[in-house]
C-alpha cells in the first residue's frame, strides 16, 4: 500500500492511493467555546439540501452535546475501540490508524451503524459529565462538570476514508479545492464509504439507493460565499476558508493558516484516525483537558493559553471579530488601528470591524418631540 505524509500525525501512514493533495483545500474552524446549540446550522443544511424523502435521516450538519451525545450513537467510541489505544509522543501519533488498522482484507477499519442508531440525534443533549446540586457555582477552570457543543460537518479529509474504501471509485476529491463528493451515478450502494468514515459522514438514501454527503456547498463555495452553516451561524463561531497545503509553508495573512498552522489555536478532529480532516476545532476552555485531548490531540493546551491570551493580542481577536462578519470567503486578513480588515482573492476589502463597538449614549429627554426615551439599545 502507498506510504503518504500525513501532517497532522507528525509521519508517514499507509493509504489506498498515492499522496496527491489538490491545488488548495478548503478548511473550517469551528469554536465550540461559542456554541450554543441553536442547531440554525443543522436547519439551514437541511432546508437547502436534504429536505427529500429518503433523506429525512440525514443531518449533513449536526450538533451533539459531549459528552454524552453522539449521532449516529456511539460513533467516536466505535472509532476508539477499532483503533486501539496509541500514543503522541513530541507530535508524533505512536498508534494505528483507520488504515492501518484495518482487517485482513479490508481497506478501513469501520462500522455500519443500524436503523436505531440513526434515530436519536439529540441523544444526550444538555447532559453534563458530574450531577450539579440545587445552586452550584463552579469558580473554576477546568470545571470539574462539564459539557460543551459540537457542530460537525463532512471534514472533507486529505486523505477520506470514505474514498478509500468504495469498490466502485464513485468517491472523488476535487483538485481545485479538495471538496469530496460522491458520484451518484457511479454509485451502486455498496455502503462502504459510511462504515469507512471515522466520522459516520456519509449517509445512504434509502429511496435513491444511493449514498450522499455534506457537499461544502459548492455551488457557493464556486462563488466565493461561504456555505450555508457558515453564514447562518447566528454565534459567529465558524469560519470557512482555503488551508495552503501542507508541504508549503503557511501563509501568516490567510485566516485559516494562521489560525490553524500559524497560531495553531485550532486543531483537527481525532487526527489520529489518519484521514487529515480539514475541520479545525478551538478546544473548550471548560473541559478536562484529558477528555479534549483524546478528541483534538496533543495540541490542546497550548491552544487553550493562545486562545485565553486572545483580549490582549489584537491579530487575534482581530480576526475572531471577522467570523460572520461576512457571507465574503475571507483570502487574507489584517488588523490595525483597532480595526479588522477582509480581503477577498484579489485583495480588495469586503469587510471590516472594529475590535470594540462604538458607544452611543442617547440624552433620555428628546427635545424635539418633547418625549422621554428608554436607553435600551
Ligand atoms: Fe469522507 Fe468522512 Fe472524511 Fe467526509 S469526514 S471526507 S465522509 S471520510
Ligand atoms: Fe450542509 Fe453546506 Fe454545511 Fe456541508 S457545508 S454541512 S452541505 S450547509
Ligand atoms: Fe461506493 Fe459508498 Fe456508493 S461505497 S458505491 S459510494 S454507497
């Protein structure tokens, strides 16, 4: 089998084709510190792309509640237990990976999950680690009970596990922007992509007989708007843009890279399952370090102190003023002068913020229609 590198695990692993990374890949991050659980991106999702029968399962975009909520049921702790445990040691992933740990036989080592599992996708909602007594204050950080949110989307993997496995090679990866998309008229059902995919982010039209997948928008993404669940997102806690690949070096004034590459305040979804996921999450501050760390890897807290040193480092909170600020895909990004500016591919500004709201404090008595005002707003 092909050895590829794989950034994120520090070393080369093992994949069903060659290392063949596209032109740019798109990327996210999410802020689950910001989260509330409005779902407004699971319903944007849905009223966009998967509001027909046979798709009525499928939630492209969803949000759990770790740690005890999982859609389908159990995903991340089937995925643990068929990886095995592993080891980081200096940034190095000392464990197997999906590929690597895949059966005689097999290309991925995976699931199916059945009817039931698919049908609770607010399991565990609002349910936190510890029972907290009538009146509890929790003063400290980490809390000792928690629960934070997490909105998942299709990671859009460097390296899919989805791709790898479907007999019928009717999963591709676009080069000019490594979006990952099934071909519906290649494929025949085989299912194999939804038990390959660490991430249970393929999901099979029982209608259709065919499979179906988070799309990154597209038909947006071409026109340089960020997707659906990106600009809905009513907590501003998402941003979506290009990560330069990772044999170039990073580019400081790119969002994505700087968040991600540069700052390194965002880090990847259980990297250790080996398929390169390009959603990037910012760990709750709140949370058991241990907890977040077997989910975002070694990473998580020096993330958790850049993030903390944010109200004192204006590139950064700079730049988290940029997320929602804009349907625009940010290319490159400044700040100065108490002021974030986005810029699109040609480098014209599309947006800009200020890093602290102006003030306005109206006189409560309004002289010219003699009447007094509530200083609500
Ligand atoms: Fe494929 Fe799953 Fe990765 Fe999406 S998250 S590209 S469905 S392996
Ligand atoms: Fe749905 Fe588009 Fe978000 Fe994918 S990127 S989850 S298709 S809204
Ligand atoms: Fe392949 Fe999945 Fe279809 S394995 S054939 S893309 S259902």
């Amino acid at each position: 089998m092909p050895e590829v590198y794989n950034w994120q695990l520090g070393r080369n692993m093992e994949y069903q084709y060659e290392q063949n990374r596209p032109k740019r890949q798109v990327a996210y991050v999410f802020d689950p510190n910001k989260c509330i659980a409005c779902q407004t991106c699971t319903i944007s999702c849905k009223q966009t792309w998967t509001w027909g029968s046979g798709q009525e399962y499928m939630l492209w975009n969803n949000v759990e509640t770790k740690p005890y909520g999982f859609f389908p049921t159990g995903w991340d702790v089937m995925l643990q237990s068929l990886m095995g445990e592993g080891e980081w040691a200096n940034g190095v992933y000392e464990g197997q990976t999906v590929f690597e740990a895949a059966p005689e036989g097999e290309r991925v080592a995976g699931w199916l999950p059945d009817d039931r599992d698919w049908a609770y996708p607010n399991l565990g909602e609002d349910e936190p680690l510890g029972i907290a007594g009538q009146g509890t204050h929790i003063p400290d950080t980490p809390h000792d009970m928690w629960f934070y949110y997490m909105p998942r989307i299709c990671n859009h993997c460097t390296y899919p596990g989805c791709l790898a496995a479907c007999p019928r090679q009717a999963i591709y990866k676009r080069e000019e922007d490594g979006i990952v998309l099934v071909d519906q008229d290649r494929c025949r059902g085989y299912q194999e992509c939804t038990k390959a995919c660490p991430y249970k982010k393929v999901f099979f039209n029982t209608n259709t007989r065919v499979s179906e997948k988070c799309i990154a928008c597209y038909p947006k993404v071409e026109e340089g708007i960020q997707p659906q669940c990106v600009v809905s997102c009513i907590g501003r806690i998402r941003m979506m843009g290009y990560i330069t690949p990772a044999d170039e070096a990073p580019d400081p004034n790119n969002p994505l890279d700087y968040l991600i590459r540069v700052r390194q305040v965002a880090l990847p979804l259980y990297p250790q399952a080996g398929t390169e996921p390009n959603v990037y999450y910012i760990p709750p501050v709140h949370v058991d370090p241990s907890f977040t760390t077997q989910m975002f890897g070694p990473g998580v807290e020096d993330a958790i102190k850049t993030y903390q040193s944010t109200k004192t480092d204006e590139r950064l909170l700079g730049l988290f003023m940029l997320f929602g600020s804009t349907e625009r895909i940010l290319h490159s990004f400044d700040v100065r002068d108490g002021i974030a500016y986005g810029y699109d591919e040609k480098g014209e500004e599309v947006v800009n913020v200020p890093l602290e709201e102006p003030t306005f404090i109206r006189d409560y008595f309004d002289t010219v229609h003699e009447n007094y005002i509530l200083n609500v707003t």
